[in-house]
C-alpha cells in the first residue's frame, strides 16, 4: 500500500508540474501576442512616419488617417491625460449632415471646434477612455512605439487580437477601437472593407441613439465585422474607415 501511496503522489505531482507547464505557456502565448502587437504597431509607423506626431494637447502621440480625417490619439502619461488615455479623434461634419445631435451622445464622447486636424470652424468629435492615472516614465525618453509598450505592460487587457482578420488592436472603451494588421505584406487577402492595413472603428450604437443614420455617413463604412466572444464568432455592426497602407 505505501508503495502505491508514493507512486500515487509521484504521479499527481506529474501532473501537477504538466499543467503549470501548460498553464505558463498559455501565458506566454498571451505575452507573445502583445510583443508581436509591438513589432507589428511599429512597422505601421515606420510606413507612414509623417502621420505619427507628437500631441502635447493630450500629453501623447498620435497617428493620422492618410486622408487626416480620423487619428487615434495614446497617452505617454496617463496622469498629465486631460479627458482620455487612448482616443480617436474625428471630422464631425459628416456625422452631422447624417443626423447626429451631439447633445444626445454620452459621456465619453467630446464635441468641439478647431484642433489639430482643421481649422477654427472646424467641427471634430473625440471618444476613448481612461486606462489609468499612473505617472509613465521612460529610459531614454518618450517616444510613440514606447509610450504603445506601457499599454501592452501595464494595461494589457487593452490590447486586443482580431483572429478572424489577423490584426492587433487597442480597446478604446464601448466597442470602439484602432486595430492595424499583424503583416502588411499578407494582409488583405480577401479584399474586405474591414481587412485593410489600419481600421478606426466605432460602435454605431451610441450614435444611432442620437439620431444618426449609419448608412448616410459619408467616407465610413456601415458594415458587419466578425467579432469572437467566448470562442464564439459573431456578425456586429460597426462604422468603419479602413486604409491600406501599400
């Protein structure tokens, strides 16, 4: 009986050491995808370098639409944040022409004039979320790609993976999000509106509640993208303004 005690134990222990070995390795592949969301983030900038500029107004950076319609906006210290830490920023006029009241939109959208991307008269609409009020710093100072790597180290949840289209992405709070491709160079296969190089994506939800109609907005897509949710894919409605890059 002893002997098959000890065997027995050895054996649980086997097991036991089996499955921490799996466990770190899940792990791990969560590690490996927002390392690789790095890399891949950087390629993205290095393509279009003159659309990456520095945002004091937001104590950030950010990355400019070809077509400077819509920029996605990242803290490099969520302290020094004013309203958010990772945003989009965009051109309200065609959302205002398909119906939007912007007084009916909620909180975590901003309505306003002028900025970085128009003129006085301009009118632009931002919407994102706070990560944090942590005081970032840097070994060698601040740059985009670096101020990106505090979200994957400390905020790691924010960072999201897109099987279905082989693109990272950052969560930018109620289904809004920024998601760029994985490799430029295989990226696109199937020519979808959603498959591009870079993607700004917006829940229509809260817009259509305050009076917007999808389909009217002029160089967005309304369109149906896969979405996986508890290993499940499922159509969601989003608006969408892709770009290809190359």
């Amino acid at each position: 009986m002893k002997k098959m005690t000890r065997k027995a134990t050895r054996l649980c222990l086997a097991v036991a050491l089996a499955l921490t070995a799996v466990a770190c390795s899940d792990g791990g592949g969560l590690d490996v995808v927002g390392r690789t969301s790095v890399t891949a983030l950087e390629t993205i900038l290095k393509i279009i370098p003159d659309k990456v500029r520095a945002d004091e107004l937001n104590a950030g950076w950010s990355l400019s639409a070809p077509d400077d319609s819509v920029r996605f906006i990242w803290s490099e210290d969520y302290s020094r944040s004013p309203l958010h830490d990772v945003m989009l920023e965009f051109d309200a006029q065609p959302f205002l022409d398909a119906g939007l009241d912007p007084g009916k939109l909620p909180d975590n959208y901003a309505f306003y004039e002028g900025g970085p991307m128009g003129g006085m008269g301009s009118k632009m609409l931002m919407v994102g979320t706070k990560l944090g009020d942590d005081r970032l710093t840097y070994s060698g100072g601040s740059t985009a790609l670096a101020a990106y790597e505090q979200i994957v180290s400390k905020y790691r949840e924010a960072v999201n993976y897109h099987s279905s289209l082989d693109h990272y992405g950052v969560k930018l709070g109620d289904g809004n999000l920024f998601e760029w491709a994985k490799d430029v160079k295989t990226n696109g296969y199937d020519q979808s509106v959603q498959d591009k190089d870079i993607v700004f994506v917006l829940n229509p939800e809260p817009l259509t509640a305050a009076g917007l109609d999808p389909d009217k907005v002029a160089g967005w897509a309304y369109a149906q993208v896969p979405i996986e949710t508890n290993g499940k894919t499922e159509q969601v409605w989003k608006l969408l303004k892709p770009f290809d890059l190359q």
